[in-house]
C-alpha cells in the first residue's frame, strides 16, 4: 500500500505533476530547452518576489548550498544555525577549506537580528548563511528582521536556505535582501527529489569573480554566465524530466494564488500546533513556529516506530526526531499540496492509534 507521506520530503506529489516528469525528452540545446528555462524563471521570481536572476542545479538542495558557500565566500563566512541543517553549511565550509565560523543557539529557538548584528559588526564576515525554516527542529526564523541589518553590511552575501519552506511561506528576496535564496523540489514545493533552485544577485555574482577556487560543476558563477551567455542554457545537462514537472507545478502554485497557499499553510500549521498542545508540547519556541512542519515533543514517551509502523498499516507515515532528537521527539509535515482535511484525517489515525 502507499503510504501518504506527511514528512519534511519527500513529499506528496500530484499525479498530473508525476506525469510531467515522462514528456518526452528536448535536446538541451535547442530553443525549446530555453523556454523552459526562462519560463521557469520567471515563474520562479513570482515565487520570490525578486527580480534576480534563476538557476538551476541537477542535485539536491545541498548542492546549492556548497556552491553558495564555497563560490561566494572571499574572506570568512559567518554560519547561523538553529539545528542540523544550519550546521550543515558549516561542513561544507570546513569540506571545501573555506574559512568559516559557526553561530549556535539552544535547539528551539531562532536565529536573531541583534545576533547577527554583533557578529557582523566585527568586520570579519563578508558572508552568512541563514536557515529560513529548520527542519530539525520546526524553527521559522525571523529573517525579515535579520534583512534589516544585513542592509547595514553592503558587502556581506547573505544566502539563506529555503529548502523546507519556500511555496509553503511567504519569501520576500528583494525586500528581505536576500543574495542566494536556495530551495529544493522535493518539499513545499511538491516534487520529486533531484532538482535545486537558486535565485542569485548581481552582488552575489561580483563576489564570485574574487574566489579563485569555485570549484567546477557546482561553480555559481559559471552557471550564472552560461545562463546569461548562452539563452538560458546550462553547462552540463540538466534534468529536463525536472524542469517539465516544475514549470507545470510552478503554474499550478500560482493559479492557487501565493497569499492563499501561503494561507492554507498557516491554517494547516496552526490546526496542527493545536492539536500538539492539546497532547504533547511543541519543540520550537512558538513565537518562531514553522508554518510548513511541526516537531512535536514526545512528553508521553510514545514509541515513536511503533507509531509509525501502525500509521504505515492505515497508509500514512510520520517522521521521527532528526538527529539527536530522535526518539524524543516526532515531525509532522504539512506542505506543499496536503489540505487540512487530510491533516485531519491523519491527527484522528494517530489519537486512534495512541487512544489519546
Ligand atoms: C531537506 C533540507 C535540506 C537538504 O536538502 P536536500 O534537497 O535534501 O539536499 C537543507 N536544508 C533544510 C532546511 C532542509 O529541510
């Protein structure tokens, strides 16, 4: 039986967007193959309310995220995390021997402007990383504010991850000043794994030309030029399979409307937080709640698998803790095109199964 997925991706996938994904194959160079590509863009900068430019990479959101850090990063880079994936950037940092250091807070609760403030104002970072909604723990962080005062750095790249968050939440690149907004197809967005977006600024590509080492495949400026030089063409081939299912889904979003997914989002997050109130207690700090998952604490020391091998028997499953969480706590996903009767058809499976 399937088992309908209600974790943080992969995710449910429409069938007529899993359709997609077999239209018959374009050769990479054709005029086709830039249409696509530029229509994927501009459908992509609605989604961000930006007007900088759209990459694409064959790989999953973490590719992205190493070529961000690494091609970016003249001097030090300054890493904010509130949980593994903000961690992550640090890895990738130390991989690469870019000269990084990283900022932590107590699991549950958010990355903060006045943080970000006293690390930049030292003057070494021309670079950070910021994590909109962390998945390990269900922190959306306040990255409006921390905008504000990476405005008061002109040199310093501000690259954010979205991968768990964008078509699920509002991203405002523009307003937020934003230089590398970085997301993934296999979460809010409502794809199958395998494609990572980007959308990059002209600052952000100006600091690229200083890096000698960009490395090759995952080299954002290389991509950049080739998009720009070549009619929205890639380097390497892309998945073209990719690109037809989110220029689909791209339209679908859209003929949704963003404010009212956005809305059906809140509404989902905000019907589930309930619910874990009622019967355990949230993980994050609820002032910096995630609208696209919730990480619920395991206070009634449920056995988290059992649960989950009882859900998979109804065809549902849940996901347990991430990292050191796991066992301690579990995470309900409530992305991209899942609906609040489903959510709700899920809670009254898992009170059933727990007689809660
Ligand atoms: C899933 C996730 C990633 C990793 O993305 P992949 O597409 O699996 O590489 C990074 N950051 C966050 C916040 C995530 O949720």
């Amino acid at each position: 039986m399937h088992k309908k997925l209600f974790i943080p991706g992969p995710v449910e996938v429409k069938e007529d967007v899993l359709q997609k994904m077999a239209t018959p194959m374009i050769g990479h160079r054709t005029k086709e193959a830039s249409k696509l590509q530029r229509d994927i863009s501009e459908k992509v900068m609605k989604l961000f309310y930006t007007e900088n430019q759209v990459l694409l990479s064959t790989s999953s959101g973490t590719g992205l995220m190493e070529a961000a850090i690494r091609s970016c990063t003249r001097k030090k880079a300054a890493v904010f995390a509130v949980g593994n994936f903000g961690k992550r950037w640090h890895q990738m940092a130390v991989a690469n021997g870019v000269d990084a250091d990283l900022f932590e807070v107590e699991w549950g609760k958010p990355t903060t402007a006045k943080q970000v403030d006293e690390v930049l104002k030292t003057g070494e970072y021309d670079l950070i990383t910021v994590t909109h909604n962390e998945t390990s723990t269900g922190i959306m962080n306040p990255v409006d504010e921390i905008g504000e005062v990476v405005k008061k750095y002109p040199d310093v790249v501000f690259c954010l991850d979205t991968v768990s968050s964008a078509a699920g939440a509002k991203i405002e690149v523009d307003k937020w000043g934003v230089d590398i907004c970085i997301t993934s197809t296999q979460k809010a967005l409502g794809l199958p794994p395998g494609l990572a977006i980007c959308t990059i600024s002209k600052k952000a590509i100006e600091a690229a030309k200083e890096v000698e080492n960009r490395g090759f495949y995952l080299d954002l400026l290389r991509l950049y030029e080739y998009i720009e030089k070549k009619d929205h063409q890639y380097p390497s081939t892309p998945s073209i399979p990719h690109m037809y299912a989110l220029d689909y889904q791209l339209d679908r979003i859209l003929e949704e409307g963003l404010e009212n997914r956005f809305e059906r989002h809140q509404e989902m997050a905000d019907y589930v937080r309930a619910w874990a109130k009622e019967h355990f207690e949230l993980i994050a700090d609820e002032d910096y709640a995630s609208n696209t998952l919730t990480n619920i604490k395991n206070t009634k020391d449920i056995d988290i698998k059992e649960l989950n091998r009882k859900l998979g028997m109804r065809g549902f499953m849940v996901s347990n803790g991430y990292g050191k969480l796991k066992g301690k706590a579990f995470r309900i996903a409530h992305m991209a095109d899942t609906t609040l009767p489903e959510i709700k058809e899920l809670l009254r499976n898992i009170e059933d199964i727990l007689g809660l």
